[in-house]
C-alpha cells in the first residue's frame, strides 16, 4: 500500500506531470468514498499510470498474470512494481479466464475500492473505440456500484526541431446507475445493453470512432501486412446493419 503512494506521489507522479503535463476533466464525478467502476478505453500501455494520478483515490486495475511471473531478480522486481503499482494478476490463458477475472473484479468492488478496466479487452489497434466485452455490466449488477466512463484523449504538441510533445487529457464522465437492473445478472441481452450504454458514453466523451467488433478479434485477423481497417472491413457487418447496432444510450 505504502509503495503504491510513494510511486504515485513520489517517485513517478511527479515527474510524469512535470513532463506530460496531464489534465483531468470532471475528476467529482468520482465518489470520494465507496466503491466503483472506472470503465475506460484503452489507447496506451500508459493508460493506468495518467488515469490514477489524475485522482486522489486508489485504483486497482486487473493485469495479466504475465507480470507476476517472472524469475530472478527482474522477475523479482516486476512483481513487487504492479503489486506495488495497484495491479493484481489474472491467468487469462485458462478456460474459466474471464470468469476468474470477473471474481477478482467483483472481490475487490465489495471491499469497497475502486476498480479500473477496460471494456474493449485490449489496447485499441487503431486508435478507434472497440466493442465492449459484458464483463463490466455483470460486476455493476451483481455489486449495484456505479460505473464511471473514462476517456483516455491523446494529442500531440509540435516543437521545434521537428520534435513532438504528447499532451494528454483524462474525461471522467457522470456516474452511470444500473440499479435498476437489480436482479438481472446473467441475462445476456440486458448485460449487452448496459455494456453497450457505457461505451456509448466513454465514445461520447473520448471523440473517438465506434467499431462493432471486437478489439481482440480485430488484432487476430491482422495477417503480416494488413493493418487494422483491413481486419475491420472482413469482421464488420454492412454498412446497414452496423448503424443500427451502434451503442446508443438506454437510460430512461
């Protein structure tokens, strides 16, 4: 606990905001007590070190197992640094993967923190917004914690000499209330709306473009050479049907 506040107030914080110089927008949507959801897209491996240091509470993010495995003194190290960073490890190469890291969500909502994630799965391959897994809306169902939609927005500033200066801005957009779902859990098509409502929310906030497939299954497809518009284009239903099943929002 204590090396998660020395690296954010500390030992990395500091010089990220120094040379970054990261804003945060709508940072009282987030509860000051109690948990939550900070449902988020994912542009950057550098998405969950902006978005915690943007607000005064902890947040704990669910992170492969991958970086908790390793020997020797860097594997060592790996591991003190994402348990320390507010990481904690899921296997997602077994058969129960998603069911195990859907456990782990829920474990850490009910002690009453906040939970980081991300919808999508897997960092964006193209920059655009990616179909959401409902992983996300069966957490916020069985705890009745609300979700918060995050924008993680990305730009870049010209310098001289050709140089470039990446500009980052964190959205934290209103509470969204799924209680009256209450005793849905597990009801595949209302865990699809509400998934489907968040990411119509964090696209609203973030600007970016929607895609109807998923990221995961984009990033499969990419064969050498082939970019992501490619894998889109062969997954993508018509341009008739995707209209019609782009995420609208379902409140009311």
């Amino acid at each position: 606990m204590l090396f998660y506040w020395f690296l954010k107030f500390v030992a990395i914080g500091p010089v990220v905001r120094l040379v970054f110089r990261p804003r945060a927008e709508g940072t009282q949507n987030v509860p000051a007590t109690g948990a939550a959801i900070l449902a988020s897209n994912h542009l950057s491996a550098a998405d969950w070190i902006f978005m915690p240091l943007m607000i005064r509470r902890r947040v704990t993010f669910l992170a492969k197992a991958e970086y908790f495995t390793g020997t020797g003194v860097k594997g060592f190290l790996q591991r003190g640094f994402f348990s320390g960073a507010g990481q904690v490890p899921i296997d997602r190469t077994s058969a129960s993967a998603a069911e195990d890291a859907i456990q782990t969500g829920l474990r850490i909502l009910r002690s009453g923190k906040l939970l980081g994630i991300y919808p999508e799965g897997t960092r964006s391959p193209d920059g655009r917004l990616f179909r959401g897994k409902i992983g996300v809306a069966r957490m916020a169902l069985e705890t009745g914690v609300p979700v918060i939609p995050v924008a993680m927005c990305y730009s870049t500033i010209k310098l001289p000499f050709g140089r470039k200066l990446m500009r980052v801005t964190v959205r934290f957009g209103e509470p969204l209330d799924f209680t009256r779902y209450e005793g849905l859990a597990g009801d595949r098509f209302v865990e699809r709306s509400i998934t489907d409502e968040i990411m119509y929310e964090i696209m609203t906030l973030s600007g970016q473009e929607y895609v109807d497939v998923y990221g995961a299954t984009v990033k499969k497809s990419m064969t050498a050479g082939a970019s992501a518009s490619d894998a889109v284009a062969t997954l993508q239903p018509p341009a008739h049907e995707a209209a019609d099943r782009a995420p609208t929002s379902l409140a009311g």
